[in-house]
C-alpha cells in the first residue's frame, strides 16, 4: 500500500465531502503527486470551503463548488467534463445517523445513486466510493447505508451498458484521528486523569489517512467496475491505545454503546468465496455482473471459511506503533 498507479495528469477531478479529513488529504496528494487540469471541491459546507480557499489561495487548479450530493442536478452539473469522480460526501456519526434516520439516507443512500445517474449522464470513466468495515453485517444505520451504497455503486455499473462510466468502491477501517474517533477522544479525556472504555475485550482495524488515500489512488488505477476494494491493515486492541495515549488514567469501563460492536470485519466469509487475494490487498467482486469484469486475477485464491476480521488479523499494533501513529493528532474539543 502506498504506491500511486492512476495517472491524473491533465484530467479533471471532482470530489464530493471535499471539505473532510479525507478529502483534504485527497487534495493535497493529488497536488503533490500529479498535475490536473482541474480538481472540483464539491461540498455543502461554506465556511470549509472559505477556509480550504484561504489554504489554497495561490492554488489555481482547484474549483471550489457548493453543493449537496442529494441535489441530482447541481451534481450533474458538477460532474460534467470529469475523468474521476471519488465519492467521499457521507453523515458518518453512528449516533446522529439514529437520530436523523431520513437524514442519513437521503444522504448515504440517495446521494450514492446520485452520484452514479450524474456519472453516466456525463461518460465519467471512473468513479470510486468510499466504504467502511461498519458497512459489514451492520449493526447501525450508518452501516446499512454504506452497505447499500456500496450495491449501488456495484450494480451501477450495469446501467452504464450504453456508457463508459464505471464504478468501485473502496472498504476500508477506522481512521487514525480522523473526527469522532477514540484517539482525540482519549487524548482530551486524558486530561481529566480518567478514560472512558467500552469493553476491554474490544478491537478495530487501523488505517492512517495517508493510508487510507494512497489506497484510493492505488485502486483508482486498478479498477474495472463493480470491485469493492479491501486493503491489509493492521487491527489494535482498545485497550493498548488506552496504554498508548494515558497510561497513568484511570480506566472506567462503560458497556458497548448502542449501535457497536466487539470486533469489526472487512471480509466476510460470504464474500470470501468471490473475493481474490491480490498482492495489495482483497478485491471483492460483485456476485451479480452483466458486464465485463477486470481481470484482477483467479478467483478461489482464498482459503474454505476465511473471514477478514479485527480479533483474528495476523498484524497487531503494538503500543509503541500506536504511539507513534497518534503524534500530532490534538484532542477532541
């Protein structure tokens, strides 16, 4: 992980939740690395926006462009002229999306298919999704949004017959201090000289987002249409990053919270008998496909019963690594 095997020279690039800590970290690798003609910051959130534009403000290749990814016509108008679409818009806040249950799928779900209908409207060639190990026999609406998204994006590419558009997602785990996740948590409640555990048993995967885009940019360029891409990552143990970050605190253990689970999993062991164990990672194909797929090499490669899980992965974070990962996140206001 980590090598860049799409060419983005001269090509337009819009991105939706450009404004995210993913899409931010999009931006600047994509200006690093590459040389576009254009790249379309796409998102609703207007002071982000004025912020990013600040940032960038001797940037002339960026285009920064309000709007909603449930408004079909402003993201068709969005889209129009783009090589690559990466679809990064989503509410991702478990509780919120529980709350405001419309809210979350109109976003999550109906904004996925929008995504798609403005992408064939307009012959993008290639479009990806952003996806989650919650998306996984999910337990949470968050979840079952993505794991819709994640078909939609699939199959989508069945209603590109007459079209060049093609589309793959991308699943991956937790981000390494992205927002709402437990390392600036720990870290402002490490202050107070007691953290908050939901169970001691509890793991998750770890990706850092330098990771987590070099993945994206690493599968944009291998993707045929209809893939969900899975990158090999290392799981962590909730309570060594408790060592890691407040080893001194008082721990005070208070139940999973509603929506959650012990362990997270990236590959089912479903999925794992139409998925193939590439050299970078698993690509997971759709079961249903009327068009010609990629050929990403012989199907059956993984094992009877093999299941990508959090609690049973053969790479554990140690505490030192851990450590090391959350140098420079600041705590949760």
């Amino acid at each position: 992980m980590g090598k860049t095997s799409v060419n983005l020279d001269g090509k337009t690039i819009l991105i939706t939740g450009a404004t995210g800590s993913f899409g931010k970290a999009l931006i600047a690798r994509i200006l690093d690395e590459h040389e576009p003609r254009a790249v379309r910051l796409y998102s609703r959130d207007e002071l982000k926006q004025s912020e990013l534009q600040r940032h960038y403000a001797d940037e002339d290749r960026l285009r920064f462009m309000l709007g909603d990814v449930r408004d079909l016509p402003r993201l068709t108008r969005a889209s129009r002229g783009v090589d690559v679409i990466v679809h990064a818009a989503a509410m991702k806040q478990v509780p919120a999306c529980e709350y405001n249950p419309f809210e979350a799928v109109q976003t999550n779900l109906i904004g996925a298919e929008n995504v798609v209908s403005a992408a064939i409207e307009n012959d993008v060639p290639v479009t990806m999704a952003l996806s989650t190990d919650k998306a996984v026999n999910p337990v949470n609406l968050y979840g079952a949004t993505k794991l819709a998204a994640e078909k939609v994006f699939a199959q989508g590419n069945a209603y590109a017959a007459d079209s060049q558009a093609r589309f793959a997602s991308v699943r991956y785990g937790n981000v390494v201090g992205s927002r709402g996740s437990v390392i600036p948590l720990f870290l402002a409640q490490a202050q107070t000289g007691a953290i908050t555990i939901t169970d001691e048993r509890m793991t998750r995967f770890w990706i850092t987002l330098e990771q987590a885009v070099a993945f994206v940019l690493e599968c944009l360029g291998r993707m045929g249409g209809g893939e969900t891409f899975v990158p090999r990552i290392p799981s962590m143990r909730v309570l060594d990053i408790a060592e890691a970050l407040a080893p001194e605190c008082e721990r005070k253990i208070i139940g999973i919270r509603p929506g959650e689970k012990l362990h997270e999993v990236l590959v089912t062991d479903d999925e794992a008998r139409h998925t193939i164990d590439a050299d970078f990672g698993y690509v997971i194909l759709p079961e249903y496909a009327s068009w010609t797929m990629r050929d990403h090499g012989p199907r059956g490669t993984l094992p009877d019963g093999f299941r990508y899980a959090s609690d049973s992965n053969d790479r554990w974070l140690t505490v030192a690594e851990l450590r090391e990962m959350a140098a420079g996140v600041t705590a949760a206001a």
